[in-house]
C-alpha cells in the first residue's frame, strides 16, 4: 500500500514540473533544444536569426523559471521535465 503522503509528495512534484515547464516560451524551448544539442549560443543566435545577447538573455530566463544557476543545470532539469527528450 501506498502511503498517502508519499501520494500528496508525488503529486505536489508533478504540480511543480507543470508549472515550471508551462512558464518557457516557444522561443526558448528553441534555445534550449540547441543547448541539448551541444551548439554554442553564437552559431544558436545565427541559426534562430537573433543577437547573441538575445539568446543570452533566452539563457538567463530559463535558468531563472527552471531555478537552476548554469547552462548545464538548466539542461539537465530541462530533461527532468521533459521539455527536451534524447
């Protein structure tokens, strides 16, 4: 039997990976689809027709809606939620 409170755990951790992955905008799960991808964000600026400082900015947002503090964090949690698959 399953305990009720590892139910309430389980779901309060679904309820926040919907609400983190909602919050990333089509462009930036461009963004971070080329991170997957191990291309460096000149050649993503390049390829997506924006600045480099846009995609850092792009960058920026999605460590801030992920909580996370590095580039490979955020692809790391990315993946956990499913916002990108292998």
């Amino acid at each position: 039997m399953i305990e009720p409170s590892t139910i309430a755990t389980l779901i309060g951790r679904s309820r926040e990976r919907t609400y983190q992955a909602g919050r990333v905008s089509a462009r930036e799960r461009q963004v971070l689809r080329m991170m997957a991808e191990g291309l460096p964000s000149p050649e993503i600026a390049t390829k997506l027709g924006i600045s480099y400082s846009t995609v850092r900015t792009h960058i920026r947002s999605l460590g801030s809606k992920l909580e996370v503090h590095s580039k490979l964090a955020v692809i790391v949690k990315a993946r956990q939620l499913a916002l990108i698959v292998d």
